[in-house]
C-alpha cells in the first residue's frame, strides 16, 4: 500500500498530486508527448543485442520524454523479453495517479523530472532499494541515492530559451527578464506541474534566501506568465506570441532548435539549477526482479547513449552528449536539495498564489 504519510517532508508530494489530480486523460505533457501511452512503440537508437529472456511484465511511469522512454523501453524489451506497459506524463501527474492507486499500487518502477520527489518518496519508505545495480558506481554521486532508493539517469538544466526571430541579444541574468525590456514577454512553467520548474524555484530560493522572492515578485510584476507545463510554456514562444521562457527546460530547446523551430538557449551567468530525473523501483513493485532488470538496462551504455541522443546529460559521469552543452559547461547554483524537498509545498502554493 502506498501509504504517503502527512508529514512536511512529504508534503510537496501530495500537494502535487491534489493540484494535479485533475490533469489525467491524454492530454500533452511537458515533453510533447500524450498521457497514457503504451510502451514499446519507438524505435530504438542502440542495436540491442538480444540477451536470455526474462519475459513477464513491467508496468513504468515514466516523466519522458516520450520519444526516449518509447526507445528505452524498446531496447529493454528486445534485450530482456520483458513486456512494458508504460504511462507517460510530467511528475505531477505521475504522483497523482499513484496517490490515486495508493489502495491498489501497480507501478513498478517510476522516472520522475523533480529530484526532490524522489527523496519525497525515499523519505516516505516508498522505494526499494538496489544498491547493487549495474554501473550504479558511474552515476553523478550527487544526483543519486547512496543507498540506491534512486538512481538519476539523466538530467537537464534550466535555462532562459528564446525565439531567435524576436530576440537579438537574449538576457544574460535571471534580474533582466523582471526589467522593462522584457515587459509582457517572457512566461514560466507552473511548478504544480512541472517537477523541473520547481526544482529551479525551489533551488534559486536555496541560494538567496527570502531575497528570491524579490525576483520573482518583480517577474509578476513585470508581466511574466505562469503558463502551464514546460510544453505549455514553450508552444507561445515557438509561434511568436512570447519572445523567452524563464527556467525553460535545456532538451526541449536543443530537441525544438535542431528541428528547425526559432529558439535557443542560454544559462545565466550568475548559475542555474541542473535538475536530474531520478528513476527508483517502488517498495510495492508486483514484478521486482523485472524492475532491477530495468534499471540495469537504464544504466547501461546503450541506455546511456540512448540519453545523450535525447539531448538529454547522461546520468553517467563516463558519458557525455555531443548535441548540446555537458555538466561542465553549465554555470550552477549551489543548491539545497534537503531544504528544496522541504520547502517544496510552501514555495510551490506561494508561487501559484503569486501568479494566480
């Protein structure tokens, strides 16, 4: 049984999960892709070689993207003999479902975009742990759990994303999008919905205390919307209606800009937040061997390459993307992912209520 307790440091979870409990249903996520997906329908990047099958079953929730989860998910199977069924949606409607099914759990194994949510999950006793899985000891220390509760394959950084067409010189700071160049503008995903944008609020906050408020008073103020998910916030500033994103999601930018669409991105100089997408087996798995057996293939090099093709920062320190910028070229805010998993309720309703 799922059982979240009450207490504030699984507080961020559930409010999460109430203010997202009405986003089920195949709508579009953060990444662009529906809800309520099967699995195993993408192709897979990486020749998997076919290994002794497993067969059984494996049911994911996974914070996509969806183009990548489709082709882990492929890989996967061809390698293991194992079925998916996958249900693809952003964090908060991940936490939703499964505080729906809380009396019935179902998932296996869950990848979240909000680091936090899963120390949310480790703190509620909620994970399995499996320190022993495979390249466990290559992973970014800083982006897992020692105790293998989680294992953060991948991770993204939050940038400032623009439309080339209606920006010549893009802001170099997070101070300039609250000034009046950038009057009406710019627009921010909602961190009830999106894990990665309040892994960014939560993280700024960390870093400058009471005084963050100051600059994100001064974004309402100066016309910033609050615009739904990372896609929501995006699709206005592909079209043209918005010139930039504040705390855009790096992939979807270098994903969109290789395309063809009117964006790029830079990371402000003062730093930003890196935000890693953990993925953990769930203490009430059905199908626990098939679970270790997946975050094995996630961990693996072609998994691993499978990432860095999504324009994605692999997991994995031994690996690196060549389409977009690696962890060492990022400017980072020192962050407090102990206070950002404690404050995440607070701040997350403070901002909704700010931006309402």
């Amino acid at each position: 049984m799922l059982g979240i307790k009450t207490r504030k440091k699984s507080a961020m979870l559930l409010l999460t999960a109430v203010m997202s409990i009405s986003l089920f249903g195949c709508s579009t996520n953060s990444t662009g892709g529906t809800t309520g997906q099967s699995a195993g329908q993408g192709s897979t990047a990486a020749a998997a070689q076919p290994t002794e099958t497993a067969g059984g079953k494996l049911v994911l929730y996974s914070a996509g993207p969806q183009k990548l989860a489709d082709n882990i998910v492929s890989g996967f199977t061809a390698k293991t003999g194992i079925e998916v069924e996958m249900f693809q949606g952003t964090t908060g409607k991940i936490l939703a479902r499964m505080e729906a099914e809380k009396s019935n759990p179902v998932a296996d194994v869950v990848i979240l975009a909000s680091f936090p949510s899963a120390q949310a999950l480790k703190a509620d006793g909620l994970t399995l742990p499996y320190p022993e899985a495979a390249n466990a000891d290559k992973l970014n220390k800083d982006w897992s759990d020692a105790e293998g509760n989680y294992f953060s394959s991948s991770a993204s950084a939050l940038g400032i994303v623009y439309n080339t067409k209606l920006v010549s010189t893009p802001p170099t700071s997070w101070a300039e999008l609250a000034t009046p160049a950038w009057k009406d503008a710019v627009n921010i995903p909602d961190p009830t919905l999106s894990g990665s944008a309040l892994d960014f609020i939560t993280g700024y906050l960390s870093v400058n205390g009471d005084q963050g408020w100051d600059l994100l008073d001064s974004y309402k103020a100066n016309g910033v919307a609050m615009a739904g998910a990372n896609q929501e916030a995006l699709d206005p500033v592909i079209t043209g209606a918005k010139s930039i994103v504040a705390a855009g999601v790096d992939y979807m930018a270098y994903s969109s800009k290789d395309k063809g669409e009117p964006l790029d991105i830079v990371y402000p100089e003062e730093g930003t937040v890196i935000s890693p997408r953990p993925a953990a087996i769930l203490k009430s798995s059905p199908n626990v061997e098939n679970a270790k057996a997946f975050i094995d293939y996630l961990l693996s090099d072609e998994a691993q390459k499978l990432v860095a093709d999504a324009y994605l920062i692999p997991g994995r320190e031994d690996i690196e993307a060549t389409n977009r910028a690696n962890l060492k070229d990022i400017p980072q805010l020192k962050v407090d992912w102990n206070w950002m998993s404690e404050q995440g309720d607070e701040t997350a309703a403070r901002f909704s209520e700010i931006f309402k």
